[in-house]
C-alpha cells in the first residue's frame, strides 16, 4: 500500500539557506520532473552503486546499505507500477527518490547523498540512459538493415535506373541501390559504438565540481556501473556533454539517412515512377479526393529530419558560451536527446515495417533501366576499347545522342548504318554493347552493381549482421 504519509522534511534539500519559498512560477519554470524522471532506473542503479561505494569507506553500515537498496527497490517498484507519490516539491526525479526514500527507511535514507551532488549524479544517469537507449538503438538499425537485404536478396535479378541530378544515368541492380542504404547505417551504428566508447568514463566521485572529500574507491563504483574506467577532471566531468552532442550528431545522421530513402519512396510511388507500391497500413487517403493513397511515413520521417537537427543546433548554442562548470542552463540537455532519440528511434522502427512491406513493380523498373539513352556511356566505353581516346569518344557518344533526339530515336532502336553514320569508328559488334544486363555485369569491379559483386556484399553483410 503507497504511504501517503506527508514527510515532516518535504521543503526543498536547500532551502535552509533561504529566508523565502520559491515562488509557485519559479517551480513551475525551473522543474525538469516531466522530462528527466524517465532516468528514474539509472538514477536508482547509480545509487545503489554509490551506497556499496559508501559501504567500503565506511560512510555506511552494512545495514544502512542494505535498507537503502531496500528502499531504492521499492521506489522503482512503485515507479514502475505508477504508484510512487510525486510531491509539488520534486524538483526532478533524483531529489524525489531521495524524498521518498527517508520517507520509506527514515534519516538513513539522508546519507545517500553523502560524497554526492547533483551535478555528478546527473552527468551519470544520463550517461547510463544514453548507453542504454542507444543500445537499444543499434539493435533497431539492425532489423532495418535486415530489412533492406532481405528485399535486396528477393530482387536480385531486377535492374533500375541509377541517377545522377535526378536523372537517369546508368542502369544498376536493384539490389546495389537497396545495399547502399545498408552501408549508411553501418556508418551509422559506428558512430554510435565510437561514442559509446568515448562515454565509458564515471562521472561520479566529482561532486559538485571539485571531487569528494571521502575515500570513495570510484574505480570500485566504476565496475559495479560497468564502465570502463573514471573520469580525470572533476570540472570537466560535470560540466561535459559532448557526449550528447555526439549523440545527437549521430542521430542527425542516421535520420538524414532515412530522410533520403523516405524521398525515394515518395518519388518511386509516385504516378510518375509506379516504381514501388508502400504497404497500405502505413498510408492514407484523401478527406476530399477518393484516389490518392498518401506517402505519410516517408514525408513525416523527412519532417522530422529538421526537428532532431533543432536539437543539435540548440544544445551547440546553450554550451558555446557556458564557463566552466556547472550551469542551470545545461537542464536543457535532456529534452533535446529525449525527443531526438524518441523521433529517431520511431522513425527507424516505422520505416522498417514500411521495407518489409514494400511492393516492387518489377516490369516498370525493367523497362525504366533500359529507357532512354541510359545506354549511352556503354556507346563511349566502345569507342574507349576501339583506341579512341575517352574525351573523343564522349564527343561522338554525344553527337549520336543528339541525332537520336532529333529523330525520336531510343539508342537500342539504331542500325550499324546509324552508327557509321556518326562515326566510322563503330563496327558490327558495337549493337552488342545496348543491353542492361551487359551494362551491369560489365561494372564487376569491387563496389559495383555487377550480379556477382551484389551478392558477394550481400553475404558479407548478412554475416555482419548475424
């Protein structure tokens, strides 16, 4: 049963200094309750490391440890059960777990903060939580890359038209356009494991800027924490957020990722392309015109892009003029990473789903790969293998082009006598050359859109992944 038992110590931890309560807008304005208490595991992980800590130098009592946990269990329990007793004078979620556990064990639940600020205690739970939430993150960039080569592998034999400047180019597999996405976000997992080891440093043990004056084994707490080592600089450590900037960086570049497939997706399901068709579960419709079925994941994801880029240009902004260490302003941090990883988070969930059910409308693709004069730079590379020299050969490659739009000509619709009559360079064998799957298989060197070199990356890849 929740103890709803008024505490007799309810007024703020430092209000002892002050003659005047705070005024109701100034609680109002400076809370971060709404936003931090989803720290609320971290914060209690990190003090129960921080009592065994006090335990081993003698601060506490093997008892007073153990009440302690006690207490902290329940709080999470309460917590988790959405029974924990908020109070007007939390001011976040560390100092209300600090309440309502002398509430719950009495005055020993005081001395928990001994050795201990709020500025160390912060800079930890929010290292814990950004550990935590972007391993989670990794694992869901995983089932998205999954994604991609699992229809990678179902289309292997379909080729497309590859663009430059959004115009078609060359014809590729694919597969090879689905892969680059693949090795996007393996970049972008990358970044996230360099942070994560950039981060492996505990704060605690910094105290409010200077350190501690109790013997505290903070390599002890360390490994209880599983981080790899301490912090060097107690000023630096309370101050630091480059981490979350870091994070934010990385997650800015992993949503400008998707941002740029979601653009794909809305051209290639487009009338105008009729490339692929989106799963129906994750478009609308039209209140006024029966039609349309509406790209809605794509555009929000490509929405959303700017909103976590906000976030990084904002905390950029509130530190460039931050001195050293500590300062208010730095409550900021959390609702900015919050919402990006919550949006970046979503977004690669949602556009999963979106990539296990996509549709590819092969025949269109096919007959796109082969349109036009997409052809045309296998004309040039002829001429290149006949001893012309490659700016020569552009020139003539070009003329032809130009002949064929002067007589609605496709390239693949020409004779030898076409040809010749552009240049006598061209020979019979030069009608040999217009075909995709030639074009394609002819780029077989490593990183091209050769069958072969698709599928060789393709297992590398999975096994990657696996």
């Amino acid at each position: 049963m929740t103890n709803k038992k008024k505490s007799p110590k309810a007024e703020k931890a430092w209000s002892g200094r002050f003659r005047a309560k705070t005024h109701r807008l100034m609680d109002a304005f400076s809370s971060s309750l709404a936003v931090d208490r989803r720290m609320y595991k971290q914060d209690i992980q990190g003090s129960i490391a921080h009592s065994k800590g006090l335990e081993q130098a003698g601060v506490l009592t093997p008892q007073e440890t153990k009440a302690i946990i006690r207490g902290l269990e329940q709080i999470r329990a309460e917590i988790e059960k959405d029974r924990f007793p908020f109070a007007p004078t939390d001011e976040d979620i560390h100092m209300a777990i600090e309440r309502r556990l002398t509430e719950l064990i009495g005055p020993v639940g005081g001395k928990l903060h001994t050795g201990r600020s709020r500025n160390d205690q912060v800079a930890l739970d929010l290292r814990l939580y950004l550990r935590d939430a972007l391993g989670a993150l990794v694992k869901t960039a995983r089932q998205f890359q999954q994604a991609l080569l699992d229809q990678a592998r179902r289309h292997l034999d379909v080729a497309m038209p590859g663009y430059t400047h959004l115009q078609r180019a060359q014809p590729v597999l694919l597969a090879h356009h689905l892969l680059a996405y693949v090795e996007m976000t393996e970049r972008d997992k990358g970044r996230v494991r360099d942070l994560l080891a950039r981060m492996d440093e505990m704060p605690l043990g910094s105290g409010a800027l200077a350190g501690t004056n109790y013997p505290v084994d903070r390599t002890y707490v360390a490994q209880l924490l599983g981080f790899a080592g301490v912090t060097q600089n107690s000023l630096d450590a309370v101050s630091d957020r480059d981490f979350v900037i870091e994070a934010l960086a990385a997650l800015s570049i992993l949503i400008m990722h998707l941002s740029r497939l979601s653009e794909e997706l809305i051209l290639w399901s487009s009338q105008e392309f009729r490339f692929v068709e989106l799963p129906d579960a994750f478009c609308t419709g039209s209140s006024m015109m029966p039609q349309k079925k509406n790209p809605d994941v794509p555009e929000l994801v490509r929405g959303k892009t700017g909103r976590v880029y906000g976030h990084l240009m904002a905390l950029l902004t509130t530190l460039k003029g931050l001195p050293l260490s500590y300062n208010r302003d730095l409550q900021e941090d959390k609702e900015a990473l919050f919402d990006a990883l919550d949006q970046v988070s979503a977004s690669l969930e949602i556009v999963t789903k979106v990539m296990q059910g996509l549709s590819v409308n092969r025949e269109t693709l096919g007959k796109a790969a082969g349109a036009g004069y997409i052809l045309a730079t296998e004309l040039a590379d002829y001429l290149t293998g006949k001893n012309v020299p490659f700016r020569e050969a552009h020139a003539i490659t070009g003329r032809l082009v130009r002949w064929c739009l002067d007589h609605k000509k496709d390239l693949r619709d020409l004779t030898l006598a076409d040809l010749r009559g552009i240049s006598t360079k061209f020979e019979k064998d030069a009608l040999d050359v217009l075909t995709v799957e030639g074009a394609i298989e002819r780029r077989s060197q490593i990183g091209g859109t050769a069958r072969k070199r698709v599928e060789v990356r393709l297992k590398a890849l999975e096994k990657v992944l696996a």
